[in-house]
C-alpha cells in the first residue's frame, strides 16, 4: 500500500473531524497515514513521492483558516515545482457564502500550479445541505483510497 499525508485547515473542527474519519479509513484500507494538523513545509516535502490528502474548510471570506494558510503560503512561495505529488481534496464550506468552499478551490488550484496531479475529483461538501460532513465524506474517501498505488 502507500504512504498517505492529510493536511487539515479547520476552524470549528469539522475538517478535522472529516480527517481523521478519513485517516482511519486509509489506515483500514492497509495505507500507511499520518494526520498534520498544524502542516509545515517540511512534513509536505516527505511526501512529494507519495500522497497528499488536504481537508479543508473555508473562512467566511473565502479564506484559509489560520492552521493551514502558513503552508499555503510556502507551498506557493518555497516548495517549488512538484509533478512527483498527487493528491485529493476535500473541501468544506457554506453555501449561503459567495465564496463557497474557496479555500478549498485556491488550494486546489495552487496544487495544479505547481504540477501535482490530482487524484479523482475534488469533494465539496455544503454545511447547509451536510451538518455532518463525514457521512458525505466517507464513501468519497473509500473511493479515494482504492485509486492509491
């Protein structure tokens, strides 16, 4: 099996909630895991070989929460080119917002940049349509999990 990063940004804990339901999917799937809550550039570089899983929630403004936009921001600023890197996204947002789910799409679309490659598609999950973000999430991740090799 492979080795699996997931890098959380969260607010009020529900990314994080949908990680680690995610990190022990992964882990009964035979995939080795790790969970980063506060990610740094370092801990993402060991896994430009490998996996990255990024679950994310968006601020009101569309914005990355605090414990995830420092790396964000080194990813786009230090890291450099990276089309060894593949990855999924699970993004969380509100929909009564106009800018739904953006930290996830930003993140995403700094990950094509740098030339990752992305593994299945982007899950965007609606606060209002989804109070439990980890129902929606977990056939996704499964699904996930069975294209890692």
């Amino acid at each position: 099996m492979v080795q699996v990063g997931i890098f959380v940004g969260t607010v009020y804990g529900n990314a994080l909630l949908v990680a680690e339901e995610a990190e022990n999917i992964l882990k009964g799937q035979g995939h080795e895991v790790k969970l980063f809550e506060d990610g740094e550039l370092e801990a993402w570089q060991g896994y430009r070989q490998h996996y990255v899983l990024v679950v994310t929630s968006t601020t009101g403004q569309g914005d990355l929460p605090d414990s995830i936009a420092p790396l964000f921001q080194a990813i786009r600023d230090q890291a450099g080119y990276q089309p060894e890197l593949r990855y999924g996204l699970i993004a969380l947002g509100d929909s009564s917002y106009d800018n739904f789910c953006g930290a996830g799409r930003s993140f995403d679309a700094l990950l094509q940049e740098v030339g990752a490659t992305r593994v299945g598609d982007v899950l965007e999950i609606d606060a209002i349509e989804h109070p439990e973000p980890e129902v929606v999430s977990y056939p996704w991740v499964e699904q996930w999990g069975s294209l890692l090799k």
